[in-house]
C-alpha cells in the first residue's frame, strides 16, 4: 500500500474532479428522519427532488400529496464533497431547511516538487493531520484513521474535524467520510457511483445542544437516505431554466473560504443557548501539505 497521506490527498484530489463534473441537473427521491428525543418529537420528511446543480436551486415535492416548493437541495445536494471546505447548520424552526450545507470550494493538493535545484527527493506530509491505516483496510477497500494535529485545532473555532475516510483503492474516490467533534457531534456521509456519477447514498448527523451554562441538553439527530437518481438533459420544471454560468465551470457558493491555505471558515452569529440556528464548519481541515525536502 502507499503511505496513508499520499492516499489522502489522491482521494481529496479525485473527490474534487467529480465535483467539478457534476450533471447539469439531478433528480432524486430522498427521506430524512429527524428525531429530537427530549422534545419527544420525531419526523419523517419524504420528498422528490429536482436540483440545478450550479447554483443548488431546486424544486422540492413533499411525497405523497404535499407541499410543492422551491429552494436548496433537501437535506443536501448528492454531488457534496466532503472533503471540501463547507459549512453545515442546523434549524430546527424551519421545515425545509432542516439541515443544510454550503459548500465553500473543494480540497486539492498539488503533486509534491523540489523548490531548490539538485533535490531529487522530496518527502511529504500533511500539514492538519495525522493519516494512518485502520486494521479493516483491505488491497480493494482503505480505511484511513485522520487524528487531527495541534496546528490545525489551536485557536481554530471548528466545531468537527475529520475522523475517517474509507476509500475505494480502483477509484480513489471515497466511500464513506465521518467527522467527529465537539458537543457530540458526528456526521458520517455514504457514497455510491450511479451512472459514472459520484453521489451521497446517505448522511447522518446528530449533535447535542446545551442551553445557557451549560444547563440542559438536546439531542438531535438527522438520519436520511438517497435513491432513484436520474440525469436529465432538460429539467421537468421549467423553473430550473435557464442554467447560471458559474465561475471556472464548477458550482460557487455565496461566500468563499479563506485564502490562508486553511484557516477557519467565519460562522455566523449564534445567540447563547439558542438552538435553532447552531452551524458548524470543518474550517478548511483538510487543506495543506508539508514536506522538507532531502537530498539523495
């Protein structure tokens, strides 16, 4: 196998293509299940969507006979990157936007080179993490263990980090990615290949939100799944029409990340112990290399 890091950023590299070369249109059925058990409520939300994918504005149909609306992808747009610099928020007061995530731009690396003339090896490693094999990694199937290191979490206000990556080695595209961070959080993503498109199969998140002082807690979670995807050439609703022309041919966000090679993505303003408008970023985590170069 190759060293852990070098996978990783092949991987990064790979997931950043496919975002790159999403279909111009999308169709997919979907159902979320959101459970807040100390509210005793549970929700299940099925709904038939159509997504413009450059610009994520989509058409949402509540299944069976509901409600008919326009807005984001629900609950996230398939073609996300996970390993991309994003911004995830939950909220609770609103139906549609139960959970929501923007993504800012996806992570590459460059292929590692000699800046001083006569260097003839160069060795590399990743400048925010620790990447290392987990005991289930297979010659078909990695399984990468990421332990975040102190020069990306000091004086960072991310709320998660990435916590494992489980790669398709014939592909280098992922299969699975989950983060892991503070207040409980977890978000795991699952993928498929459908039609030669790299989609989210499912997302998992759930975090815990405490009140002022920490008094009182609750716990949410929102569990959903992907299926039936189509590729249109044309969309059905001719809402979707015509197709914005984004920059560099890729989908582009309202906000940017920050160019200071991965430091954390502003959030927004969140009122103590208010629990309708938490968000949490991954701040750029995966981004940058290090590598001081030896000589032969």
């Amino acid at each position: 196998m190759i060293a852990a890091d070098v996978l990783f950023r092949l991987t990064a590299n790979a997931a950043a293509a496919q975002y790159r070369q999403q279909p111009r249109f999308l169709t997919y059925h979907t159902v979320a299940v959101i459970d807040v058990p100390a509210l005793n409520k549970h929700k299940t939300v099925e709904r038939a969507v159509e997504t413009r994918t450059a610009d994520d504005y989509a058409v949402l149909q509540d299944l069976p006979r509901g409600q008919r609306q326009y807005g984001q992808s629900f609950p996230l747009i398939p073609t996300f990157d996970a390993l991309s610099y994003f911004r995830l928020e939950y909220n609770g007061a609103k139906r549609d936007m139960l959970a929501h995530v923007t993504t800012f731009a996806p992570i590459t690396f460059d292929a590692p080179r000699a800046t001083t003339p006569g260097v003839t090896v160069v060795a590399t490693t990743l400048r925010n993490y620790y990447a290392h094999y987990a005991d289930d990694s297979t010659d078909a199937k990695a399984h990468l263990v990421m332990d975040p290191l102190k020069a990306l979490t000091e004086h960072n206000n991310s709320d998660f980090y990435i916590h494992e990556v489980y790669i398709d080695t014939a592909t280098n595209l992922p299969l699975r990615v989950t983060y892991s961070g503070h207040d409980d959080v977890e978000f795991t993503v699952d993928y498929a290949t459908v039609q030669n498109h790299w989609l989210v199969q499912h997302v998992y998140y759930t975090r815990t939100f405490f009140g002022p002082f920490h008094i009182g807690l609750t716990r949410v979670s929102v569990n959903a799944t992907f299926d039936d995807f189509t590729f249109p050439a044309t969309p059905a609703d001719p809402k979707l029409l015509p197709t914005p022309a984004p920059a560099s041919g890729m989908p582009q966000p309202a906000q940017q990340p920050p160019t200071n090679g991965g430091g954390p993505v502003p959030r927004p303003t969140v009122s103590p112990g208010d629990a309708t408008r938490p968000s949490a970023s991954n701040a750029g985590a995966t981004a940058g290399e290090k590598g001081p170069a030896s000589r032969a």
